[in-house]
C-alpha cells in the first residue's frame, strides 16, 4: 500500500486557495504603512512648523531683553545726571538764602517730630 503525500508544492489547487488570504493580509498591511506613513509626514510638518513657531517667539524674546538691558543700563547715568541737577539746585538755593534755608529746615523738623508723636 503506497501512500501518496500532497503538499501546496505538489498541489497548486490547495496554495491558491490561501494566497487571496495572504494577499488580503499583505494589502492591508500595506495600506497601514502608507498611513503610518502619513500620519508620521503631516506629524513631522507640524512640529517642524511648532519648531519654527517656538524659535521666532524665542527670537523676538531675547531682542526684546537685549532692548530692555540697552534701555535699564541707561538708567543709573540719567539718574545720576538727575541727581547732579538736583544737588547743584539745592546748592545754589542755599547759597541764595541760607537764613530761609535754615528756618525752613528747622520748621519741618519740628513737624515731622509732632507727627512722629502722634
């Protein structure tokens, strides 16, 4: 009693029925790379956007710091130029009536010492 065996290799008829399955699995395997490849395509363009988006707000922060450091380093000059004025004012005033001056000081130190009571 001789015992054939078959096998897909010895009959086309049994692997052509599993190749629409295969097929079916391959096309759809295929069909979720190219989305995964589409979604990962418009993902890349939007960070790509969000990147340069962050930059140019990165960007016009730090020139409006350089600017702010350029205007604050200005201030201690202008304030000692003030300052100047101020004192070369009193000066003069003092030099101009030194008795009204003294008067005028010792007056407000008293209020200032009533109100210190209070």
């Amino acid at each position: 009693m001789e015992r054939s065996s078959t096998t897909t290799m010895d009959n086309p008829g049994y692997g052509d029925a599993a190749n629409p399955v295969k097929a079916k699995v391959e096309d759809a395997a295929r069909a979720a790379h190219r989305a995964t490849d589409s979604v990962a395509d418009k993902t890349a363009a939007q960070v790509d956007h969000l990147s340069g988006t962050a930059h140019r707000a990165i960007d016009n922060a730090a020139a409006a710091a350089t600017s702010a450091a350029g205007w604050a380093s200005t201030i201690p000059a202008q304030a000692g130029q003030v300052q100047a004025r101020l004192t070369e004012s009193a000066c003069a005033s003092i030099r101009a009536r030194p008795l009204a001056t003294v008067t005028g000081a010792l007056f407000i130190g008293y209020l200032l010492g009533r109100l210190a009571r209070l």
